[in-house]
C-alpha cells in the first residue's frame, strides 16, 4: 500500500536491533485517515473471505481493527492482555511471549463472542516473530473458530511470524512488507 | 445519545457493586457502525472548539477515540499504562489508581506528539470515579496544553467524576449519562 510505504519513509524511525519505530502515526499518535484507507483495503483483500468477526489483541492492533471491521460490517473483538489468570472457565486463553518486553503474558476473549459459526480475521499492526498473531491463532483453535486470514499493517518478512502464518496454510496479507531494514533503512519488499 | 442509551438497554449487564458491564458492544466486543456514530456525534458537540488532537488512554478508549479523531480530522494519541518508570525524561505522565484493580498505574505520552499550541480533546468510554480522566488532564497541564474538553461515552453520574470535570471549568459530553444502577437497572439521567 503506496500512502503506508510513503508514510513509513516519511515518519518510521529505524534504530538498532531491527527496530521500525512508527508511533508517530500507528502505536501511539495515530492518524485516524489513514487507519480508515488501512480499514478499507482490508476490507478489499479480505471481501470473498466471508469474515463475520475481526480479532485482535490489545493495544495496538485497535485502531487499525475498528477500521478494518467497519468496512466489514462485522464485529470486532479485541484479546485482552494480563498476567496469568487462575479462573478462566469463561476465557480462551493462550500465552504470548513478547520479545520486546521480554515477558510471558496470557491474552483471552470472552467465550460469548465467538461460536463455531463464525470466520475471523485476524488483524494486528506487527508482524515479526508473530507471537501475537500465534496466540490469537490458538485462541481461535481453541474455540473451533475457522481463520478466514491474517491482516497486518507492517511485516518484517525477514522474520519469523511470515512463515509461521503461510505453513498454517492462512491467507496473509500485509499492507507494507519490510525486507530489511539494514544500514538504518527501510527497504520494502516490493523494492527488491 | 437515543441510539447509545438503546444498546445499553438491549445488551448492557448491570453487576453488584454498580458495576455497568458492555462488554458486548464497547470494551472487548466492539460495534464498529456504533463507534462510527459516537465519533461523528463527538465531532458534532466540539465541533466549536479548535482541538487539535484527541487523547485517551489505552484499551477501551481506543476505538471511540479513533472515530472522534477521524470525525474532527485530528491525530489521536493514546497513552500507554504501565508499572512506575524510572526513566520518564521524554515522557509526560501521570499517575492513576484503578479502583476496579486496586492498583496504581502510571500512564504517559511521548513529549514529542504535543506542545503548547495544541487544544486537546479527552476521550474516554467511562466516566465513573474520573482517575484515568484526571490522570489525561495531569499530563495535559504537564505539557502546557489547553483542554478543550472531555467526552465520554457513558458517564455514571452519581459518582465523583462528573463533578471533577466540571468543578475545573471543562466542556463535558456524555453521550450516556447513568444517573442510577439500583435494583439491576439502568435509570439515565435524562429519563428523570
């Protein structure tokens, strides 16, 4: 997606350690016009997918998943983060590894809002090791939800969380794909 | 907010201790046509206001907060909770205790998203005992920013934060306001 590339090469700080920095429009300032254009062209990519719910994860993936479920016409559910739960019978639940904090978090949805008619779509804002994206994944497993995709706004597909996703056999989606970000620059996949 | 007060009606829980559950449409299931309509009808009620960026507070503030913004055409910036930091120099922030979790948290905003030119505008999906609210109105006096109002999707009138808001001069919107949750019911202030 051209208005996300150029955004990214606009405003995206690179810093060490394969870090792409984009709060200034996606994670912490956001731009509500382009999470809407973010929203619709998912709503494109995904229109024969017959998504009736889109799933997240908080916080980050919010913005872009209202958007994406709007031009949808369905549902949005955001998993909730939290530390490890002892009463769970209500929750699917799966555990997240986050290697920028280093910790191990739990992520539930509510029961009540998934059944085994519905065909999600994931949406998150980072694709990289895809820990998020796997726990969401085994929440849907665990509720015997069909995935009808994945949608990311920015993958590093030198990582992991890319093939993670394909050898799940998942139609994948991402609206701007980093190649490398090498000698402090972006360079995006459609570059190569 | 006839539209608002109706989904409440409909799907709202009403839970010991005056707790208003809505998790079906606003806070972990999310409406997005809902959340289009509230982030027009906030553009609507400050629409005279010259704000410049609209603020929340991560999770549940998230999606009403994106609308509003994409309704004013403005960035909305969340801020991010976490344990107390030691390292806060390009951080404003405050602190909030959560009555609900019994602890305190601290929130912040990167320095860099606001200055003193800016009017902001608070977005939050609860007012009840107005922590998080003041922790936002903290940090803006922090950051020498000009409050130009609070909206809040459902307020509970009958407690303290109501009143907090508006003893410090501020425009206050609720597009709900819950003036009792006696017997298992929702009474709204504008049905007294």
């Amino acid at each position: 997606m051209k208005l996300l590339e150029d955004r990214i090469r606009q405003d995206g700080l690179v810093l060490p350690g394969d870090v792409l920095k984009v709060d200034a429009f996606l994670n912490h300032q956001v731009d509500p016009e382009l999470m809407q254009a973010m929203g619709e062209e998912f709503g494109r990519l995904f229109k024969d997918e017959h998504i009736t719910k889109v799933l997240t994860v908080e916080s980050s993936g919010i913005a872009p998943a209202i958007m994406t479920a709007l031009a949808l016409k369905v549902p949005m559910i955001f998993a909730r983060k939290h530390k490890s739960l002892t009463l769970t019978d209500n929750l699917y639940t799966a555990q997240v590894y986050s290697y920028t904090k280093r910790v191990n978090n739990d992520i539930s949805i509510d029961k009540r809002f998934v059944d085994d008619n519905d065909r999600v779509l994931i949406i998150d804002d980072f694709l990289a090791n895809g820990q998020a994206v796997k726990g969401l994944m085994e929440i849907c497993q665990a509720a015997n939800v069909e995935i009808g995709g994945v949608g990311v706004v920015i993958e590093k597909s030198f990582q992991k969380g890319h093939q993670m996703v394909l050898d799940a056999g998942i139609h994948l989606e991402a609206l701007a794909s980093v190649a490398s970000l090498a000698d402090n620059q972006v360079t995006f996949v459609d570059e190569l």
